[in-house]
C-alpha cells in the first residue's frame, strides 16, 4: 500500500501562473486535508473534506480551491500564484469517525517566483 | 498569542540522555496529539492523548488538562530520535470536523 502519495514533490512557478496539487490514498478514509508549512509557523488547515463530495475553508482558503474527485483522490489548485503561496504543502487523511490519527503525504514544495 | 505553544524551539541533546519536549495550550480540547516530522520532511502521527499517560516504546506522553499543558518525554535519546516534534489540539468547539490547530514544533538533535 502506497499510503498518501502527493505528486509533485516539487514545483516552481512564476507569478500569476495556475497549477493542481494532486492527493490520493488508498486507506479507504474517508476524510482529507490540505495543510501549509511555512518557516517559523505551525501547520496551517488550508482545506479539509470530511467525506467524498463534501469540502470546507479551513484556517487559511484564500487562492486555493480544492476539489474532492472520489473518495481517494483531494486536490488543491492555485488559480493564479503569488509569492505569499511559496511554501511546503502536505495532504493528510483521517479514517472513519472514531480515530483521530492523521495520515500524511510526503508533501510538495512549491516556490512562486 | 498562539493557542498552541511549544517549548523549547531548539533542544540539543547527548546522546542516552533524557528529553523533555512541553506543550502548552490556551483553549479547551477534546485531543492533543504528539507528531515526529524527520529531517526529510515526512510527518507521522506518535500518540493522541485526551487524559492521563502513554508510552511507546522510549517516548512517554503525559497531559494535564487542568492546566493545559502536556510534556513529551524521550528515553535514552538516540541521534536517530533528531526531528520535529509538534504539539496538535483538537479544539472542544471543533465539532465532528476533526480539526488541529498546531504548535510550532521543537527542533530535537541528539549528537552522538
């Protein structure tokens, strides 16, 4: 079992340009999360699923969407990048109600020139 | 002021020698949680703690939740246990949304 996979690892961009950040797992949970990490800062909630077909802002929405694909697959698209958007981005997941852990991907690092 | 706040930013150890990792809080919960992020950035989930005392393995976590503050304690340190180690709360008013609000995590370094 891969666990959480995040592709890409790693991206650069230029300011203005749009790009996906794709998530899947294969653990059959149910809800998904989208965190940035940022120097000198705690993880921050971005966006979080709590099924398939349902998304919710977290802490920090603003430039991102997300789309919940299926109930394996969370994405996080920036429309048009800035440089504030230059950070470490990890997708977790969570398995049915009951459980707390949080399962993490390896995450993205993005920078936004 | 942060509702989560972690202490110290930095620890350097010797090798075998006993740390103490402290996390403090400002808001009620329902969880705290304990997570180890390694030099190579992958994050992994160590304990979930709503009262009392767990141990795994050489990590002990402990909480007191009438004073908001739990301590995350390393046995006979080793410089393979050098990482980030982040405080998490799951906030009483968070629902069934199961969401965290994080600290911003210890840097641990045991030399050999």
């Amino acid at each position: 079992n891969a666990g959480v996979t995040q592709t890409p690892k790693f991206q650069v961009l230029k300011t203005g340009q749009s790009m996906t950040l794709q998530c899947a797992q294969d653990m059959n949970h149910n809800s998904m999360y989208w965190y940035r990490q940022d120097p000198g800062m705690g993880l921050r909630l971005i966006y979080y699923s709590a099924s398939e077909g349902t998304t919710d802002k977290g802490e920090v929405p603003n430039g991102y969407n997300v789309s919940r694909l299926n109930k394996r697959e969370f994405s996080l698209r920036l429309e048009s990048a800035a440089p504030s958007q230059t950070s470490v981005y990890f997708c977790a997941t969570r398995a049915v109600s009951g459980s707390e852990t949080q399962y993490f991907g390896p995450g993205t690092r993005l920078l936004v020139l | 002021k942060n509702e989560v706040e972690q202490s110290p930013q930095n620890l350097t150890a010797q090798e075998g020698e006993f740390i103490t990792i402290n996390c403090s809080y400002s808001v009620g919960i329902s969880a705290l949680h304990w997570l180890q992020q390694h030099p190579g950035g992958g994050i992994v989930s160590l304990f979930m703690l709503s009262s009392g005392k767990k141990k795994h393995g050489r990590l002990i976590a402990t909480i007191n939740i009438q004073e908001k503050h739990s301590s995350l304690h390393i046995t006979a340190s080793h410089p393979r246990d050098s990482a980030v180690y982040i405080c998490a709360v799951r906030q009483n008013s968070g629902g069934s949304n199961y969401k965290l609000t994080f600290g911003k995590g210890t840097l641990l370094t045991v030399n050999p």
